[in-house]
C-alpha cells in the first residue's frame, strides 16, 4: 500500500492507493483537509491513518515549492518538515517529497483517456514532453525518460519573463512593470494574472467595467474565477477580452515551453484553471494558435500533441506512481 498526498497551502488530499502496475493504481481510500486546521503535516497524515485500519510501507507527498535537501519548508503552510522525523512519527518505511508539478508529471502517464480533454492529436515523437499547469502560480515541468525510467525535470519556469507579442501585450507589459517591476509569465499566466489582465483593461480604459460587475467582484471570494465565469456566461465584454488575452498568453508561453524542451512527445496542460475554461481555449483555436505561432519552427509545434488534464487528484496519482518507482529501482 502507498500513501501519497498533494499538500497544498489551503488544502491537502491524502490518499491510500494500491498498485496495480506502474501506470494503473486503485484508490482505497482518500480523504480532503484544511491546511490551517493542523499544526504540522504529521498531524494530518496521523488524523488520515487513525481513520481506518490500513498501514502503508511508503509515502510520498507533492508540494508546492523547491524540495532541496531533507527539511522541507511548506511556505504557504507555515510549516517546516524534517523527512526523517516525519517517517518517524507516522510509522512508514520510506518518505519522499516531490514538487508538485513534478508529482503531476508522474501521474500523466496513469490517467485514463476519459480525464484528458485533447485539443491537438498531433503526431508524437521521442520521448520528452511537457506540463504547464496555471493556477494560483505557473508551473511547469519536462516529461522525460533515461534508459527506459520515467523522470520528470522540476523548473521555475514560471517566473522566466513575460513576452508580448503585439502592441496590446506591449501595454499590458508596461502596465505591470509599473506595477510589479519585473514582469514574469506568471503576471499573467495565472490566477492572479487573470486579474492583472483584467485592471489593466479596465484602468487603461480599454473596456468599461458595469457597476454591477463591480459589486459582483467586490463580494466574490475567487475574483479570477468570477471574472472566467462571467466571459464564459457573455455576461461582459471586459470579461470575455481578459480571457482571451489570458488564453492567447497561455498557449504563446506553451509553445515557448514546448520548444525550450523540444517536446515533440506532447503538451499537457495541467492546473485548476484549464478545465474550468475548456471551452474558452478551443474557442477558435485561440490557445492551439498562440501555442505553434512560432515563425519558422510553427510546422513543427503543429504535430505536437495538446491535451488538457481533467483528473484533479493527478498529482496523487503521480506521487503513488513515483514511489512505486523507486521502490522497483
């Protein structure tokens, strides 16, 4: 038995799951918590296992942010965990961390077809691929393989520098370089980037915002996602112009992904925020568009596979699939 987990700053997903091979596992048990309900992760890993009666002999947990050496700082959690004091305390074998996109990479190669959403069959080559997952941050990581072994390259790719490519991307630069200094993808790619697209219409007076898409966003919790909601619904043409700057951004950071890893085995695009926009990416190939204008290589990003991940415990999936990796090596 497995115990793997996606710790998140807010959330935390902790599962029990059996191996079938290395690309097929069954969930046995899985269980949501809040982060800020606990003091440390040994104290939500203690309360999953008291709840039934299953032992597991490895663990593996994905996190967001660099894991370098063996304490583990959790920043959004508050938390500091050292690996082997955390073995300790829950009584398995072997602990390892992941980052999360590279717990996400793992775990692509175990979803069945039904939790991708294919935008570009394309013709797959070699072996590399890619992951770009937009949420409250940008991610990104290469899908690899050496001598037949599965291995998945963490990056910070996401904070590597915003490129416009017309005069509008130009401004929008120049807005949140005011704002922010240095502009990276992730001003805009991103939760909080959907946002900056948005006051950057609204303040440079490119759109009008209406008062009561005002007094909408003043009370909603998830101001990207209201804003997402409302282009989707056609509620407001600020609205639905935020996201299409957001969805041309995307596949144009994509595409420099995919030719930066030379990932002509596919693209996947992972996060919250593409399968809550689904129909806004295909919407005239906007993202597959942004995605292969790339001049003279444009022919080749056109045979690359694009697939968006439907499965929101893919990062469980990829920790499980990790740890059963290592365990075969």
């Amino acid at each position: 038995m497995i115990l793997a987990g996606d710790i998140g700053g807010t959330k935390i997903h902790l599962a029990l799951l059996r191996a079938e091979d290395d690309t097929a596992f069954e969930f046995v048990r899985e269980r949501r918590f809040e982060t800020a309900r606990f003091e440390g992760l040994a104290a939500v890993v203690r309360a999953f296992l008291e709840d039934g009666d299953e032992s597991a002999a490895t663990a593996c947990f994905g996190v967001a942010g660099p894991v370098v050496g063996e304490t583990i700082e959790l920043t959004n959690a508050g938390w500091s965990v050292d690996r082997s004091r955390l073995r300790e305390a829950i009584g398995v074998e072997r602990v390892d961390f992941l980052n999360d996109l590279e717990a996400t990479g793992y775990g692509i190669d175990a979803l069945p077809d039904d939790q991708l959403a294919v935008l570009e069959p394309g013709r797959p080559h070699r072996e590399t691929g890619a992951l770009i997952a937009a949420g409250t941050g940008l991610g990104m990581a290469t899908l690899a393989e050496f001598d037949g072994r599965s291995q998945v390259l963490p990056s910070e790719g996401g904070h590597a520098d915003f490129a416009p490519r017309d005069d509008e991307e130009l401004a929008l630069w120049d807005f949140l370089r005011a704002r922010y200094g240095h502009v990276s993808a992730e001003r805009v790619v991103s939760g909080p980037g959907i946002r900056n697209v948005y006051e950057f219409l609204k303040e440079t007076g490119r759109e009008e915002e209406p008062s009561w898409l005002a007094d909408r966003l003043a009370e909603a919790e998830d101001v990207p996602a209201a804003i997402s909601d409302a282009a989707i619904d056609e509620e407001a043409s600020i609205c639905e112009r935020a996201l299409e700057i957001f969805v041309g951004c995307y596949g144009a950071v994509a595409g420099n992904l995919a030719l930066t890893t030379l990932a002509l085995r596919g693209l996947w695009v992972g996060g919250g925020i593409a399968p809550a926009i689904l129909s806004l990416m295909k919407d005239r190939d906007r993202f597959l568009r942004a995605f292969r204008d790339k001049g003279r290589l444009a022919d080749l990003l056109a045979d690359v596979p694009v697939a968006v991940v439907l499965e929101e415990r893919t990062a469980v999936l990829g920790a499980a699939r990790y740890a059963r990796l290592v365990a075969e090596r």
